[in-house]
C-alpha cells in the first residue's frame, strides 16, 4: 500500500476493485448502490463525531469518489471506442 493510499482510502486501489467493483452487491444491484452504500457508512459515521470515525468517513467518501472517476474514466472509454468506430454512422440522417 502507497502512502497516498493509506492516507486517502485507508486501503490499497487493488482493494478497491476486489472489495466494491468487483462484489456481489456491484454485480447484482449495480455500482451505484454500492456507492450510496459506501456513502451511507460514512454518514453513519460522521454521527459517531471522534477523530478516528471522521477519518474513516472521509476515507469512504474518498473511496466513493474513486469508483465515480473509474466508472466515469470506462464510460468516457467506452463512448471513445464507439464514435472512432463506423458503427454510429448508419444513425446519421
């Protein structure tokens, strides 16, 4: 683990991927119920009010934002590969 990710998540990037992207939640009920999930503990956890649980919120916060860019990053892919393609060409009038 970096530095800046015991710092920012609290956990490695890797871990991320393991533990939300890729989980049974994510595949069943969709990333975005896993990132109100993630944002949910974090409320949670702001209402404890110590030093450690603020911490561990804005670390959950943090790993909410990572998911947001990684799922923004593959859209932004994703539409990219489609308009270099010539499959949207035939939508054109």
């Amino acid at each position: 683990m970096t530095e800046f990710e015991k710092q920012c998540y609290g956990i490695t990037e890797a871990d991320i991927h393991e533990q939300y992207i890729h989980s049974v939640t994510a595949s069943f009920s969709g990333i975005e119920m896993v990132i109100m999930g993630i944002l949910s503990d974090a409320q949670e956890l702001m209402a404890c009010n110590t030093a450690q649980t603020q911490n561990q919120a804005r670390q959950q916060i943090n790993i909410a934002k990572y998911i947001l860019s990684e799922m923004i990053e593959t859209k932004s892919t994703t539409d990219s590969d489609y308009l270099d393609s010539d499959a949207h060409l035939d939508q054109v009038e």
